[in-house]
C-alpha cells in the first residue's frame, strides 16, 4: 500500500497573501491543524499549522531584547521577528517541508513521521500538492490492509475514487474531513461528521457504488461549539 491508497485529497489550501486570521478561521471551521500554503498552480510553498500560530502568540509575549544583543544575534532574530509580526501566510509559515510521492510505501511514511517526529506529510508529484498523509491516514491505512495481506491495487485504486467522488455528493458532508481506504472491495471509511444520520449518509452513499463489498464507517462528531465559526 502507498501513499496514493491512504492519502486525504480534498484540501485545505490558502495562498501566501491570506491573513493569518483568515488561516486561522481555516484551521479552526474545516478541524484540520494546518494548511498547505500554495502557488497559482498548486505548487507547495509552506504549511501553517497551529503550532506555527501557537509560538507566534507565545513569542509575542516574550521581552523585547535590547538593540545590541539584536545584532549580533544576526538573521534569526530577523526571521522570528517577522514571524511574531507578520500579518500574511507568506510572513508565517515554515517553508522547509519534508514531502513524499504518491508512490511512497506506507511502511516508509510510517518511517519517516517517526524519525522526523510529524504529525503530517505533504504528497507532492509534478511539483504539485496531490495529497496529504498524516498519522491517521496511515494507521488506518495499516488497519486495511496489515503486512502480508495481498491487494487488487489497480481495482481498489479505481473503486477508491468511485467511493470518494459519491461522497463529494452526499449533503452537508465536509469531504476534507472524510478519508477513505479501500482493500479488495471492503471499503473502510473515517473521519468527522455532524450527526449520526450524515454517517448512515456516507454509509449508503458508498454502498450504492459498484464494486463494493462491505462498508466499514468510523465517524466522530464535529464539536457543537465549533458549528458557527
């Protein structure tokens, strides 16, 4: 199984001329904890994670040095300068992003968020963003299909779209906040939702799709108090 199998495809993305406070509000009403910051044609600039955000608050509060000690401390003080000041996407986000294939085998995913301690990974193919894995994805992923067990790749790549297009059209559904992973025709599907009747919703939806065996839907529940935002 490889990234292409596991991977969350519809995005949240913003450009480096958005606010922070608008990527802030992304964060916030889509439930993701970062956003791929993006050019005219997908391409990867940065990601903005709520970690970003968090330290820019915390170094805010923090004493101003004097002067001096300012220069010699060299560009890192610039750098986090505009960091704690900036007001676009572009002044925040940390541009030296670890990325993977479309190709890359889940075991070298699991690998590498480990080693590099992410919680996430961007899927980048052509120079543009495809996807993202995070931890989750894979271990859902793992979930569908454990090591050894053999997989029509070809037929559940095909199916797997099929199911995620039929999502796109149920009502109401986020579909950034809905993944899918499909193993010889049994379809698991997880995720967040706002009710009970928009997962038996996702349930029929995927059903309905031809090829499917089984369908397997592990939902939670968008808090209540986020439902505004």
């Amino acid at each position: 199984m490889q990234a292409i199998d596991v991977m969350t495809k519809k995005l949240v993305t913003a450009s480096a001329d958005t606010s922070v406070e608008e990527v802030a509000k992304l964060l916030l009403k889509h439930h993701v904890s970062a956003v791929p910051i993006v050019g005219q044609n997908d391409e990867l600039l940065g990601l903005v994670s709520e970690g970003d955000l968090i330290r820019r608050i915390v170094d805010s509060d923090e004493p101003r040095r004097s002067w001096w000690l300012e220069l010699i401390s060299g560009q890192g003080a610039v750098e986090d300068f505009i960091k704690t000041h900036g007001r676009h996407a572009k002044d925040v986000m940390t541009r030296n992003i670890t990325t993977i294939s479309p190709q890359t085998e889940v075991a070298q995913i699991a690998k590498l968020l480990a080693r590099k301690r992410l919680k996430r990974v961007p899927v980048v193919e052509g120079g543009r963003l495809v996807g993202m894995v995070s931890r989750s994805d894979l271990l859902q992923g793992l979930i569908t299909a454990p090591p050894g067990k053999t997989t029509p790749v070809a037929d559940d790549r095909l199916l797997r779209e099929r199911v995620l297009e039929a999502l796109a059209e149920v009502p109401g559904i986020a579909v950034s906040l809905v993944n899918v992973t499909v193993a010889g025709g049994q379809v698991r599907i997880w995720g967040a939702v706002n009710s009970d009747f928009e997962e038996k919703a996702i349930r029929v939806a995927a059903e309905n799709v031809e090829g499917v065996r089984e369908v397997e839907t592990q939902m939670g529940r968008i808090p209540a108090w986020s439902y505004g935002i």
